[in-house]
C-alpha cells in the first residue's frame, strides 16, 4: 500500500468513526428531523415533539433548552439574527432535547433549578426543590427572627430548605443531616455555591437517630410522604428519576412523620419551633401525631395553591 492509499484510508477510517459517533448521540435523530430548519422552525418542532410524549410545559420547557444552549444570547437576540444560532448548537440542543423526551426532569438536565433565591445544584440523587416548599420556608421566617439560633434540616436532601433559611437568616447556624452521602454531596456543593459553609455543617444519619446530645431551636423537614402503592402511578420524571429513598413514605404516607414527630420533643429546646412539608391529604393526620408528641401551637397551612402544605409548632416552654 502506498503512502497516498495509507493516508486516504485512514481518513476514510475517521469519517466514518466520526459519523458513528454522530449517529450514537443522544439527539442523532433530532438533529436530523433539523436538517433545513431555522431556530424559529426547531423551536416548533421540538414543542410539538414533547407534547407528543405527554409534557403539558411544552413551550416553557422549549424555551429553557433553546435558553440554555445560547446563554448568554437570549432566544429573542437568536431569533432576530441568524447569525447568533450555529449547527453546532442545534445538535448540543438536541442531545439535551432527547433526554426530555425521555421524561428526564429538566431540572437534571439544565443541572440546577432555581428555589426562593437561589440557584441550586440538582442532580438524579436528590428531589429537584418545588415551590410547594416555599410554604415552609416563608412560615418559618415570619416565626422565627433574625436573632442567633441554631437549626436542624433533617433529609436535607438538595440541602434547599437549608440553604434558604440560612440566607435569609445571617444570625443562623444549621445543621442537615442525610441518610444518602450522594445527596449530602449535592447539599455540600450547594451550601458552598451559597456561601454559606461556615454557617453550615451536613452529617449522615437517619432522621435524628445521630444527635444524640445535641438540641436545637428549630428543626425542618421535608420528609418522604408519598403512599407506598401510588409510587408507581407518579409521572415518569418523579417515579423513574427522582431517589425513592426521598419519596416513599410507606404504605400510609406517615412512616417518617411518626419518627420524626416521637423525637422532636427531644431534640427541640424549650419553646423550640418545628415545620415539616406534608402531602395535600396529610395534615390531620400529621397534626394528630404531633399532639400525641406532646408539642402545641399546632398549626396547618396552605401552599399557594390553597392545599394543605405545611404542619408546623412549638415544644413546650418548659421541660416535663
């Protein structure tokens, strides 16, 4: 074989190497169903393509891929000149595209969602934070002033609801305990992104079975509350890619609520307060189990959708 047949065969090789790689891509048949399309064209294709598979947020899930691929181009700047959309963002769009149709949750995908103010780190080993927790976080801060207190996340999970409390919180300290070490990792990196690491300490455990010793001014949760037998009925991105160590809550819903209820008058100090997220059809139920607990001020709150959302109180003022 000469020298020019040596050459030419090897650049043969790598064009086809290189196409099977293209063809192996995630999006391979998006990007293909592109071919000949402006923006304006794939942004309709690929809204039409997830509300086949059952997405209801189509457009809004368009525009937050399309979003993400340009930043820090904004769709509107793409949109009026062709000149700010390549080839090669259309096939980095469809890569990520073709993970949405496959009910993969966006938040996973993009890698963050945002939650009160912040930007938060998600990825498949934690609970992507919703706004229904924000219920819990604005009762506990009309309850709880800035003043020095010391605060307990217990399934801190993204570390959301103690990332939040503690920005809004400056005289706070935190504790979040975990029983996974990928999500504890996740909360980590969150805490740190958030400049909150010397405020901030994070342990493995299960519930508050770790402290021992240890008391605290207000503990949070949001524990996992869904009935065991309806897991399976959740929509594809919850059942099929959120941890269901973070979802199961037995076979009634109330399996970590009556643990972390029989503890908290332990691990509250006089007076302390406590707020837990519950399901839209639990707060009678949790309500009952923490008047059992001994704790008072008992109230059920609402998230913005009017359902029943939060189920917060007080331990006692005095001990015995």
């Amino acid at each position: 074989m000469t020298r020019d047949s040596a050459s030419g065969a090897a650049f043969e090789a790598a064009v086809q190497s290189h196409a099977a790689d293209q063809a192996s891509r995630p999006g391979f048949a998006l990007v293909q169903a592109w071919q000949g399309m402006d923006l304006a064209g794939i942004r309709r294709h690929l809204v039409a393509a997830l509300r086949a598979v059952g997405i209801d947020e189509a457009d809004d899930d368009a525009r937050f891929l399309i979003g993400h691929v340009l930043e820090p181009v904004s769709l509107a700047q793409a949109l009026a000149d062709a000149a700010l959309w390549s080839w090669q963002d259309a096939t980095r769009l469809a890569d990520l595209a073709a993970l949405r149709l496959q009910r993969v949750p966006l938040s996973q995908i993009l890698g963050s969602k945002p939650f009160w103010t912040l930007d938060l780190k998600v990825t498949g080993d934690v609970l992507t934070p919703r706004a229904d927790t924000e219920a819990l976080v604005e009762a506990v801060l009309a309850r709880c002033a800035d003043k020095p207190l010391h605060m307990l996340d217990l399934g801190t999970g993204s570390g959301a609801i103690l990332a939040a409390l503690l920005s809004e919180r400056p005289a706070w300290t935190g504790q979040g305990v975990d029983l996974s070490p990928a999500a504890l990792a996740v909360a980590q990196q969150n805490i740190d992104a958030c400049a909150l690491t010397a405020r901030a300490q994070l342990a493995r455990g299960r519930w508050g079975e770790s402290l021992r010793g240890h008391s605290f001014d207000l503990v949070v949760s949001n524990p996992p509350y869904i009935v065991r037998e309806v897991l399976a009925r959740l929509e594809p991105e919850v059942r099929d890619h959120e941890p269901a160590l973070a979802l199961d809550g037995g076979e009634d819903g109330l399996d970590a609520y009556r643990v972390i209820m029989a503890d908290l008058p332990r691990l509250l100090r006089p007076g302390g307060w406590f707020a837990l997220e519950i399901g839209y059809d639990q707060g009678a139920a949790v309500l009952a189990l923490a008047q059992a607990a001994g704790l008072t001020a008992l109230e059920c709150l609402p998230d913005l959708s009017g359902h029943d959302r939060v189920v917060l109180g007080r331990a006692v003022l005095q001990n015995g």
